[in-house]
C-alpha cells in the first residue's frame, strides 16, 4: 500500500501582528473585509475568526457600520451645504 496523498495543506501561521494588523484594517481603517482579505491573500473566514478572538464585530457587521458611518459623514455635509445655501438665500432675500 502506498503513502496517502494529502489532499489540503494546513493553512499558514500567522503571526500576533499579523492577526492585530488585519483587524485594524477592517474595525479602525473601515476597509471592507474582502478588500483586506484579498491582500492580505487569506481566507474569507480567517479574519472573521480574528475579530471574534479580538472582540469586535464580525465582519459583515463592521462592514455595515462602516457603509453607515461613511453615509451619516455624507449625508451631515449635504445638510451642512444646504443650510449655507439657504443662508445665503435668505439673505439675499432681504436685501
């Protein structure tokens, strides 16, 4: 009989840094997770795996947070040019 061919190999170990550097990618930088995922050249479910041992939010998660945060940024300087907009327009009003 011959030798069993193994047909995975085990994935890499990574690193302390590594891990904590991929998760600050994802939960301070705002990088969506498959950005990060595709150059850090990991797999999808190593850096979920990550988050959850740091404690943070999964990836889908901070990913939606992070669509949220940047559309709430958006949406306060719409308001703001608005205001200024209107500002101008009522003085001009008045005049």
């Amino acid at each position: 009989m011959g030798t069993k061919e193994r047909k995975h190999t085990a994935p890499p170990g990574y690193d302390e840094a590594f891990k904590a550097g991929a998760v600050r990618m994802v939960t301070e930088q705002g990088r969506p997770s498959r950005e990060v995922v595709a150059e850090l050249g990991v797999c999808i479910d190593t850096p979920r795996s990550w988050l959850r041992a740091a404690g943070a939010p999964s990836p889908g998660q901070t990913d939606r947070q992070n669509r949220d945060a940047k559309r709430l940024r958006e949406l306060e300087a719409e308001n703001r040019a608005l205001r200024k907009s209107l500002r101008r327009k009522t003085r001009s009003l008045m005049y």
